[in-house]
C-alpha cells in the first residue's frame, strides 16, 4: 500500500513527532537525583566549602561578612535578632549586610539561645505550629498514599510525651506534583494558609525551586537533598548529606570496604550530576581501582547498549548515580544478559534506597548497598518508631515514614531549643545552634536523621555522614537493612 | 565495532513491532496513532495485576499474560476505533491526531491513578535466555521480538497484497469514498486495523517491558517516539520500511550512544527524522506517490 500522503498527513506528522517529544521532555521517569543547570557553586567564602568553615550565616540577605560562627547577629527590621546566648563561644561581631539597621553584638552561639525576639509568629495559633511538608504526592515520582497518615505520627507521640513547650506542631502536606511549577504552587498556597516552617523531601530539582521559592517568602526551611552546585540561602538548613562528597566517600568504600578494584558508575544525562561522579572517578583511580564510567538517558526503555559495556568493563561494583525506575531496569537488565558476573550496585542519598524499589527489581538489586541519611526498618534505634508508628502498612512504604519521623525531631529540636517566645526569629536562630546528636531532645527515642550540626555556620548540617544499608533477602520479601551506622570515612 | 551493530540490532528490534502497528494503521486508516503504545501498556498492567493477585481464583502464568496482553490490547484497540476514531472519519489528520494523544493520556493517567509511577514487574514470557554472538551478548526477549515482527510484516504485506479484504484495504486507503461508492465496507476496514494495530500493540507491550524488566506509566509512549522515528525514516506506508527504520534507530543509538552519549544520539535520530521529511517524505522504501 503506498497511499499518497496529503499535506494535512504531513502536518499531522510533523506534530506527532514534536508532540510526542515534548511529552517524552516533561519527564515521565521518577528522578530524585536531577539539579537545575546553571547554578551557582557551592565553593564560597574564600573557596571553603560552606560547611567547612566558610562564611556565617545572617538569616536574611547574603552571608555576612563579620565574624565566625554565629555572632550576635543583630539585623534590621527584617533581619534575625539574636541577644546574648546563656553558652557558647567567645568570639562576638557584627553582621555587614542582611538588614536596614545594625545591632549590638552578642556572643557566639552553640547552646540554648537567650531573650531572642521571637520574631515573626505566623502559623502559630495558640498552641498549634503549623508547619507544612513538602512532598510528591503525584507527579514522576511520589511517595507512598500512607505519607498523609505517617508524617503527623511523630508528633502525635510528641503529644502524649506533653509536648514541646505547651504547644505541638500540626503538619500540613503540599502536593508538588514532582515539578517545579507544582513548587511554585504548593509554595503559594503555604503562604495564603500562613505556615511557620516548612519541610521538604523531593527530587533536586524541585528541592531547589522549594529552596528558593520559600526563602523569597521568608519561610524557615528544612530541606532533604539540593544539588551539589546550589547556594544554600541563609533560611533553609540541610540535613541530607552533600552529594558532592559522596563521590569520594563511595569510591573509599568500594575498595577499601568491598575490596573491589574494577569499579563504575553510570550517571542520567545531567550536567549538574559530572561533579559528583568525577570526584568519584578521581577518587577511585587514587585508590588504585579502573574506573569504568558511562552515561544513561532515563527516558530510555533499553540499556542494552550500557549493561553490554558495563559487563565487558568486568566491573564488580558500580555506582547507579540516577532516579530508581532507570537504576531497577538497568539492575534487571545486567542480571539477564550478564548473568556470570556477579555486581555489587551501590546507591546514594535518598535515591533509590527505599524498600519499594525492591519489588520491581525482583532480586536484581540483592547484594545492593546505599548511602542513606536513615537505617533499616529492622534497626533496633527504630524500636519506638516501629511500635508508635500504624499508619504504614508494610516494610514497602513504612520507611518514608521515617523520614517524616525525623524531619519532625529535628524541628522538635529545634523549637524546643527557641523556647516559649517562639517565632520564625527565634526558630532560626535555634536552627543556626542545632546540634541534634543521636538522640531526641524531646521524646529520648534515636533521631531518624544524621546527627546535625549547624553551629559556626556549617550549611551541610550532617557533615556528611551516611549510614550504609544494604539488601537484605531477595524478591518480594527483601528489604534494606543497615550494614553500619553514621560515618562520614570509609 | 561488530558487538555495537548486534546491539543496535537487538534495540531495534525491540521497536519495530510498536513501528509496524504505527505502520499498519497509518497506511489502512491515514491516522497516525499517538495511542499504540500505551494500549499495550494498559493491557500489559492488567494482565500482571492478574498474575500478581490471581482474580477468579486463577494466577496465569507469564506467557499466559503475554496471550492475555495482546487479546486486551486488540480488544482495547476496536474500543478506541469504535469510540473515538470511527466518529472522526473524514476529519483533518490534525484532529485525529490529537484524539489519539488525548487516548494515550488519559490511558497512561489511568495507569498512573491505578498502579502508581512505582515501576512495575514485568517478567520475560519467553525466558531469560541470552543469544551471545560477535562479543554482544542479547536477550532471547528481543530476539523474539525481531523475530515477531518480521513474521508479522510479511503475513500483513501478504494479507493486504493476495486476498480480497486486503485489495479492499488498499482501495480505502486511496480514497475512501470512492471505496465506499465500490462497494467496500470501509468501516470493517477501519476496524481491521485497529484490531490489527491493538494486538500488535500488545504484542510489543509484553516484549519491550520485559527487556527493562519493568513497566511505568509512559514508558510504552517513550519507546514509541522511537519507533515513530523509525517508521517516518522507513517509510509510513511499509511495513518492511517500519522495521528497517526500527533498526537503524537502534543502531544509531547503539554506535552514537556508546561513543558519544545518549543525548548526541537522540539528536542524531530526531536529525534524520526531520532530514527524511524535507529530502524525501516517503521515506526509505515508501512509495514515490508520496512525494507527488
């Protein structure tokens, strides 16, 4: 048949082709792990890496130029006011910028703040905080149904321990669809309902847009991941670890802990993600290992082409720098056409180490090993979590519960720390003094998150540490169970 | 060099039954279908659902569910041509066009609203063998689907070619009201290639989601845009041509993905689709009325 093609046939060709480009561009595959081109390094401060002692922090405007550590840090009108702390340091300053009038100095923070103005008390209704949780509900990639149940669970156990303060906080969840425009959205109808502080747990590129859009609004932030190039603004605190150093810390525990010389890792198509793999080439090849590296597309169906390189590379354990969909199927895929070679697959941060992604895999992942900012669910410091938390149904989507369980000791932490005259003010100033250790200053159950340290200006409150966890069992009752616990060296 | 050709080969494969589907329905009904890839993948949802909760108190195997996908798939298809598209006879290919995306959507969200974004397990119907020739190593899965497609293509071309339903296609093909004046009952032509186009649909919905070992809402549609490039570069009226096209979109991604990157061979690809439609719309083994 060879019909005579019309010029409407044309058209409507031409149209298909671009409609089903633009569609393939909006990106259907679930990413947690892609930041935003463009922006800025995340070496300043005189090259020092913000959570290496770099600049300090003035909760409003650019980072001051005073002193070290948290100074007295007096600002105008629309600025943080922090009086003298009751502990802490010697060293005392003025900030240079952040505000419309200087103040007095004050004492370098590092325990509980004094008669800090509380500031700003939006979301605080007599003893209700509301504050909201931003998450992907739908979109590319959303977190379990249950999220809704779980995140208020830790602070309804706050509930019956008394509460922090007289008051207990109310979590609210904005739906981000997964993209920056939902960002935007979830970020405008926040303002409009007046939360306090917010939370968030995305893929990078929506964590950026949330960092930024909650900062203009001058909204206290606590955030999961950003991408390794982004400055993090003075309001938003991380309490994830710094991917950029994960390169390094993956190599070291590929050779020095799997005893592995023939390494990889395979990154998705994205600029932003060269830094963090080529610390790891760079690292690796230190330490003596070949390093085999290659590039996916995560709108692709088939990687046939890269399992068939990655097998004859003969690497024994490979890095998967990418969204959980492409690392399942790339997972899949090696166990079938390169059955004779057993992989160790290693993940990071919040990538794919959650216990849902096991059931795809279906065993491809056995053996897998990630980075992650909590441990496994059969983890004794989880006894509490375990027993309080219901509204999980099972392992598969109990762990997001955890990570909702930990934003919440943190902010407990926190607000408990700012006192009675509580207010954004107050809040940030506790935030910039937070050292959370490994046990919650309210409910004495073991924290969800790495033990965080914000003081003399650190912006990576984790300081890196990750635990590893690994897969434990196989197909549809394997699970991620920790392998050993925070260290930022291996 | 030689291992990157078998690859490419085998990628290629896994989209020419999704191109001869794209193919078939384009040269019997003039629409081009944005739709084919998620019919399979609703089918293909369904029929693991089936397998992983056994329904009626039945759990059919893989290759069962593979029979069931391309029975659904067909099923879904004469839905669609009896819902949406047989209304739109003798509208603009533009209108047709969108109705077809509007389908693929609203199937892809329905998939998305019933078994989440999580991937989903699908397992291989025809096993986890491999075939190892010329240092590559390939699945038995893409085998199979090279394999299907062709057979399909020549049973199809003798199909349209040797018996009177087939001559009946062709004449609705060139203009369906003079076919109808003749006598033909377009509307079962119509129908035929929508059956047709769903079982094939379904047909690479259960090979092309093994091969990844994993099914997502969209994912069908992604691997459609390939083959979509490789029936435009083929030629949109051949069947042979979907599939040589298919092929060379798997080489292309094969040799310029792994000496360059994915994204280069993408743009290579989506080059030649627009390059085959200035210099010669008919594509590589089109007919020469296309270009008139």
């Amino acid at each position: 048949m060879r019909p005579a093609r019309s010029r409407s046939s044309r058209v409507a060709l031409a149209l298909g082709s671009t409609a089903l480009l633009a569609l393939t561009a909006s990106g259907c595959a679930a990413r947690f792990d892609r930041p935003p081109p463009g922006t800025q390094s995340l070496d300043q401060g005189g090259g020092l890496p913000v959570d290496q002692g770099g600049l300090p922090i003035t909760p409003t405007g650019q980072p001051g130029t005073g002193t070290t550590g948290l100074t007295g840090t007096t600002s105008g009108t629309t600025g943080v006011q922090q009086g003298p702390s009751t502990t802490g340091g010697t060293t005392g300053g003025t900030t240079t910028t952040g505000g419309t009038a200087g103040g007095s100095t004050g004492t370098a923070g590092g325990g509980t703040t004094g008669s800090v103005p509380p500031g700003s008390t939006t979301g605080i209704n007599g003893t209700t905080i509301t504050v909201g949780l931003f998450v992907p509900k739908t979109g590319a990639a959303p977190v379990p149904a249950t999220v809704d149940a779980q995140a208020q669970n830790y602070f309804d156990y706050v509930r019956e321990k008394g509460g922090i303060n007289g008051r207990n906080v109310k979590i609210k969840i904005y739906d981000t669809g997964s993209t920056e425009a939902g960002a935007r959205t979830a970020v405008q109808q926040a303002v409009s309902d007046g939360i306090f502080a917010a939370v968030s747990l995305d893929r990078l590129t929506v964590e950026a847009r949330l960092t930024a859009e909650l900062h203009a609004a001058h909204i206290p932030h606590l955030v999961a991941q950003l991408p390794p190039s982004t400055t993090i603004p003075d309001d938003a605190f991380y309490i994830g670890m710094n991917q950029l150093h994960h390169g390094p810390q993956i190599a070291d525990y590929m050779v020095h802990n799997l005893r592995k010389t023939k390494v990889g890792v395979i990154i998705e198509t994205d600029p932003g993600l060269n830094a963090a793999r080529d610390a790891f080439v760079t690292r690796a090849q230190a330490n003596g290992a070949t390093v085999y590296k290659n590039v996916i597309n995560p709108a692709d169906s088939d990687y046939t082409a890269q399992v068939n390189a990655l097998c004859a590379s003969k690497a024994e354990t490979t890095w998967l720098y990418m969204a959980p969909t492409p690392a399942v199927n790339i997972a899949v895929e090696y166990r079938q056409l390169c059955p004779a070679q057993k992989m160790t697959w290693v993940g990071n941060n919040i990538s794919w180490g959650f216990n849902l992604v096991l059931t795809p895999a279906a065993g491809a992942l056995d053996g897998a090993k990630v980075f992650s900012p909590w441990g496994g669910l059969r983890d004794p410091r989880y006894t509490t979590f375990n027993q309080v938390n219901k509204e999980g149904q099972t392992d598969r989507d109990k762990d997001i519960g955890l990570a909702a369980w930990g934003f919440g000791q943190v902010l407990a932490a926190a607000i408990k720390q700012a006192g009675p005259a509580l207010g954004r003010n107050s809040f940030l100033v506790a935030m910039q003094a937070l050292k959370t250790g490994t046990t919650d200053q309210v409910t004495g159950t073991a924290m969800c998150w790495p033990p965080l340290d914000f003081t003399g200006g650190k912006r990576y409150g984790s300081g890196d540490r990750s635990i590893v966890m690994t897969v434990q069992g196989t197909g549809a009752t394997a699970i991620w169970a920790t392998e050993s616990d925070y260290r930022s060296t291996f | 060099m030689l291992r990157d050709l078998i690859i490419g080969l085998s990628i290629g494969s896994a989209y020419s039954l999704l191109a001869v589907a794209v193919v078939l329905i384009y040269s019997s009904t003039k629409v081009l279908s944005l739709a084919v890839g998620e019919i399979g993948a609703f089918a293909l949802y369904v029929a693991l659902r089936w397998h992983e909760r056994g329904w009626f108190g039945w759990h059919p195997s893989v290759f069962v569910c593979a029979l069931l996908t391309i029975v659904g798939a067909g099923a879904l298809g004469l839905l669609v041509e009896r819902l949406v598209m047989r209304p739109m006879v003798g509208r603009p290919a533009l209108d047709t066009l969108v109705a077809t995306l509007v389908v693929a959507l609203l199937l892809a969200l329905s998939e998305l609203a019933i078994y989440g974004i999580n991937p989903f397990a699908a397992p291989s119907p025809v096993g986890h063998g491999t075939v190892r020739l010329l240092g590559a190593t390939v699945s038995a899965t893409q085998v199979t689907a090279l394999l299907l497609a062709g057979f399909v293509a020549v049973a199809l071309w003798l199909f349209l070619t040797r018996t009177s339903f087939g001559l009946a296609t062709r004449a609705v093909t060139g203009d369906a009201t003079v076919a109808r004046l003749l006598g033909v009952k377009v509307n079962r032509v119509y129908v035929f290639a929508w059956g047709v186009g769903g079982l094939l649909s379904g047909a690479a919905a259960a090979l092309l989601a093994p091969i990844s070992g994993s099914l997502t809402p969209f994912s069908l549609t992604t691997a459609l845009l390939s083959a979509l490039a490789g029936a435009v570069i083929g030629g949109l009226d051949s069947l042979g041509g979907a599939i040589v096209g298919s092929l060379l979109v798997g080489l292309v991604t094969s040799v310029v993905g792994s000496r360059v990157d994915p994204t280069t061979s993408a743009g290579v690809i989506f080059l030649a689709v627009l390059v085959t439609l200035l210099v010669r719309p008919q594509g590589l083994l089109g007919g020469a009325r296309a270009s008139a």
